[in-house]
C-alpha cells in the first residue's frame, strides 16, 4: 500500500482568521428554528395517538425521531454556546430541546465539549467509536466480541448509542464512566428523568382520550421515536469520525490538536432537503476547526475552509453504498500502520495518515 502524498501544515492562527467572520451569531433566527423544531416535534409525537391507523402511527413515530435529532442540533450549539449570543440563553435553550432526547445538558457539555472536540479520535480520551486492534479484540468476552460485531451494523449503530453513550455516560453516569462529581451533572439528569415520566404519562392518558391502549401510545410515541433519533444521531457521530480515509491515533506525540480538526472531520455532501433537516452538522470540518461558528453559518465557513485548504480538507458526496461500504471495512484499526481492518484483521483502506512536512 502507497502512503497519501504530504499535505500542507494548517495552524491554529490560519483557521481562526479564515472563519472568524462567520462567527457572528443573533437572536431572531435561532429562536425561530427552535420554535419550528419544537412545533413539528410536538405535532409529530400528537398525530402518535390521534391516528388511528397502524402504519401512519408508526409513520409518525418516525417523523417524531426526526424532529427529535433537529432538536438535539440545536441543543448542540447550544452546549457550546453558538446558538445565541446570550450564554444564559444558550443554557435555557439547549437544556429546554435536550430533553426530548433525554440528555442532561452538563454531561453533555462535558462528553462533546471538554472530551471529544479537544482530543478528537484519539484514544483513550475521545469515546465515540473508537476502534479496537485486533488484539484488543480478540481478547474481549465472547459476548463483547459479538455486540461489537452488532455495533458496527448498520441497524445496530443505534444500539451503541443507547448502550455506549447514553446508558453509560448521560443518565445518572456512575462514578466509573464519569469520575467528576458535579451538583449540575445530577440535577440534569433529574430533569431528564422527569421529562421522561411525564412524556409516558402524558401519552398514556392521550392515548385513554383518544381510545389507544397505553402500551401502543408508548409504543408510537416514544419507543419507536426513542430508537429513530438514536439511529439517527449515531448515523451523524458515525460518518463524522469514522471513514476508510480518517485516521484514529492512541499516541499524543502523533497527533496534533488543529491537525485532527480537519484531518478527521470529514464534509459529506447531503441533497439539499436532507442538509435542511441535518441542519448543516455534516459542515463537520468548520465546526470542528471553530465551535463558536452557528449552525445556521456553517454552510458558509465550510466553504470558506475548503477554498483555503483544498488538499485537506475531505469531501465526499454522501451515498447509502458508500456508507454501507465504510460500515464493512471500518471494523478494527491498526494504530501503528494507520489502516482500517476487518474482524479478521485483514486491511481494507489504504494508510490513513499523511507523511506531513517538517516541522
């Protein structure tokens, strides 16, 4: 196998002057976008229990999980306080649209924010998705060999999340998963907690007004969304860090900060209605390079960062065969070779890492 070709250093200093401009965030359309996706979210979870056929139940159920993953967008920039310029607001805003999604927003602010975004793909800081070697592999229980074969599914992305992330780290994490100890970390997953007893106990008794059996209204109204916004989400996580052509690290002398930024972030083009709904977080690379830059800017920075860095920066047109391929080949990866692996061991990309320029 051929290593890439050296690739331009990019610094801290450049990226920040590039896409400061688009850093500007204001009030009115933040708030109109959260007022729409908290609209469609609760029209979509009402149609669960007013229709009375099956299959447009379970459409809705569906449309419910989609509107849930627009709100934990916004939510998201919330947490890095991007959203709007008020920092009291961000926090009203992004804990108010996490909880559908059931995710206390300190944890997350401590998960995305202090973890992933300042130690991206590289082990053992970052979590999302990191790969195991094939030793690491085949020394793992027989049942954990067989989850993670699960995992790495397309139908079972959704699972890791629920098991890997949100079950583990964001609801009432132990001490093990999250040793700092915080007053807020509790508090929020209270609030997410009673969020979700009232959503249950709401769409039991709607479901009473509308002549719906208690076990179908939960069914529709939150389970089916519950496991759609899941998938959906790891859908994202997946594709944004994972890829034949993304390096992951478990060395720090081999991995730099703002390097990791573009090098592992990934742009993957959507039809336009999709990046509509998607809310422009496949614009991965500026989010990354500049977390202070909105979503409703990052169109424009992504742009404007493969404009500067042409031979950096991926992008890649998205297709269901080429995520379908890059869920077969991305299994296990070898941290020295800087190549992707199947179960077997047995490579399946070509050298991930560039051979950079002295410094």
């Amino acid at each position: 196998m051929n290593t890439p070709a050296p690739a331009a250093r990019v610094t801290g200093i450049e990226i920040r002057k590039i896409l400061q401009p688009y850093a500007s965030q204001s009030y009115l359309l933040p708030i109109s976008i959260f007022t729409a996706d908290f609209a469609a979210y609760g029209f979509s979870i009402f149609l669960t229990i007013y229709l009375d056929s099956a299959w447009l139940r379970l459409g809705a159920g569906i449309a419910t999980g989609v509107a849930t993953g627009g709100l934990f967008l916004i939510g998201h920039d919330a947490c890095h306080h991007s959203y709007t310029p008020s920092r009291w607001l961000n926090a009203v805003l992004g804990r108010i649209a996490f909880l559908p999604m059931l995710h206390p927003f300190s944890l997350w602010a401590l998960g995305h924010n202090r973890i992933h975004h300042r130690y991206t793909n590289l082990r053992p800081h970052d979590y999302p998705w990191v790969p195991f070697d094939k030793d690491e592999f085949t020394r793992l229980p027989a049942w954990r060999r067989a989850l993670e074969r699960i995992y790495r599914t397309v139908p079972g992305q959704a699972l890791y999340y629920i098991v890997e992330i949100w079950w583990k780290k964001m609801f009432f994490p132990n001490r093990r998963q999250v040793a700092e100890r915080k007053a807020a970390y509790f508090w929020d997953s209270l609030l997410v907690a009673v969020y979700l007893a009232g959503l249950l106990a709401a769409l039991v008794a709607a479901g009473r007004v509308f002549g719906k059996g208690a076990q179908e209204s939960v069914f529709f109204g939150w389970l089916v969304p519950f496991y759609v916004w899941n998938w959906l989400l790891n859908f994202v996580i997946y594709q944004q860090h994972t890829h034949p052509a993304v390096a992951w690290h478990d060395q720090e002398d081999e991995w730099e900060y703002m390097e990791a930024q573009i090098d592992s972030s990934p742009h993957f083009r959507f039809p336009p209605l999709v990046g509509f709904i998607l809310h422009n977080i496949m614009e991965h690379t500026a989010h990354h390079a500049a977390t202070s830059i909105p979503l409703y800017r990052l169109k424009e920075a992504q742009t404007a960062l493969e404009r500067a860095y042409p031979d950096r920066v991926k992008v890649l047109d998205w297709t269901w065969a080429g995520y379908v391929d890059a869920v077969r080949r991305c299994k296990l990866y070898d941290y020295r070779r800087h190549v992707w692996q199947d179960f077997q061991g047995r490579d399946t990309t070509e050298p991930t890492v560039q051979q950079q320029p002295p410094k």
